[in-house]
C-alpha cells in the first residue's frame, strides 16, 4: 500500500462520500496503526487503543466506524467474546491496468521517478510522523481521558465494574457525552464519588429538558436567582448544590 497515494485517493473521495469529522479522524488512525503493523492486510485492534489515539469519544466511534464501513472505506469483524475485532483498511487507489485506453502510456524514465519521488516523500512522512508522535500522543491521551466518560470514571472514581460502565454509556445513548462529563464532575466536588449521585444529577436535568452545558449554565442561574428572591438566604454556589443534593435524596427516598 502507498500511503501517499492512498491519502491523496481519501481526500479525493472524501467530500463525495460526505465523511464527517469523526469519520476522518478514525480513518487516519486506522492508517496509522495500519502503517505501524508494517501494512499488514488485517490488523487486530482493540477499542482502547483506538480511542486513546483518535482522541474521540466511545459513542462517536462506534458511529464513525459503521458509516466507514457502509461507505466502502474499511471492514471488521469480531472473533468472539472479549477478543478485540479484526480491521482491514479498503485501499482506494487506482490499478495500474486502469489507465484511460486513449491515455498515452507513461514513460519507463517517469514511472521510475515518480517510484523514487514516492519513497522518499514517504520516508520524509515516517519521519516526521515519528518526530511528531511522542508529544501528539500526550496530548491525545489527556484529551481522551478529558472526553471519554468510562476513562473519567476510572481515573477520577474507581474500578469501573460492568454495571456502572452500563450505566455510563446508557446515559451517554440518553443526554449528550459533556453532560454526562459534567454530572461527574460535579459530583466530586460534592465529594459524592459514585455515579448513582451523577445520575440524579442527569435525571433533573433530564426534566427540565437539559440538552447543553450552556443549558446546565441557565439552569444555575435559575437556581440562584430563585434563592436571592428568598429571605435570609445567601446565594452562593454551596447553596445551589446543596438544592440538588437535597433534591436527589428526596427523590432516592420517594422511591423506596
């Protein structure tokens, strides 16, 4: 496989097939592993990586990586029960034999040098690709951590054991994956370090119809405007998550 070529044929494409961000994103680093593995025809790979290296969010993948498939651009399979699924990359490029029957040939001098022009453009990508690899993959990583509410959950709450991690990516299938980021954070400034406090979080802001952070930010307002109308109440940011805590525990009481 040409990378050149193969980046070149991508980008040609890309506007026709109407290829989203994400779609972008994961292909290259599909590219990337690809030419890390020595361009073998499949590669395994498992979601961790992927994620940690493209920088994107659980959801958004999963999304990505079915409409690359759909639009011709890659295929994968699973090979069974907790065993990472298997990936090859569709090359795009042009075969020599599809050259125009009234396009004049190319010259054996030309073709030799455009092989030479190839390798060491290719050469010059490697290399700067792993100049460029050991502080893009820092920064990758922190984004990632910042973005992915199951790597939140690990880094900042503890083992994240299958029910809370079922929990997570239903809310992430429920509100937007920065809500979910945000209800957790919030509930460690609370010092309430276990997700059942996010959830109750995301359930009020859930009924109220809360979609964005700027949303969640109205709504603050809200709750602070409605304790300065109260007397002898100082409305401080205490104030407004103490409201929400003692909201939640009156609604984990009602339901028992």
């Amino acid at each position: 496989m040409n990378y050149i070529k193969e980046i070149n044929a991508f980008y040609d494409r890309m506007e026709l097939d109407g290829l989203t961000t994400s779609e972008i994103v994961l292909w290259h680093t599909l590219m990337h592993f690809h030419n890390k593995a020595g361009w073998r025809e499949e590669i395994t790979l498992a979601a961790t990586s992927i994620l940690v290296k493209s920088g994107l969010t659980e959801s958004a993948f999963k999304r990505a990586r079915k409409q690359l498939k759909e639009k011709g651009y890659l295929t994968f399979r699973s090979v069974g029960k907790n065993q990472a699924p298997i990936y090859q990359l569709m090359t795009r490029e042009y075969p020599e034999s599809g050259r125009l029957r009234d396009e004049p040939a190319i010259p054996q001098a030309d073709v030799q040098m455009n092989e030479q022009m190839d390798q060491q453009a290719n050469q010059s990508a490697d290399a700067l690709l792993k100049q460029k690899e050991t502080k893009r993959d820092k920064t990758t990583v922190v984004d990632a951590i910042r973005k992915n509410p199951h790597t939140f959950y690990e880094q900042n709450f503890g083992v994240l054991n299958p029910h809370i991690a079922e929990s997570i990516t239903a809310w992430c299938e429920d509100m937007p994956e920065e809500l979910v980021l945000e209800a957790m954070k919030r509930a460690l400034q609370q010092n309430k370090p276990f997700f059942q406090y996010s959830g109750g979080i995301l359930k009020r802001w859930q009924a109220r119809g809360v979609k964005t952070l700027e949303e969640v930010e109205s709504l603050d307002l809200e709750v602070r405007r409605s304790l300065i109308s109260k007397p002898n109440e100082d409305p401080s940011v205490d104030d407004i998550f103490e409201e929400i805590r003692r909201e939640r525990e009156g609604n984990i009481r009602g339901g028992e």
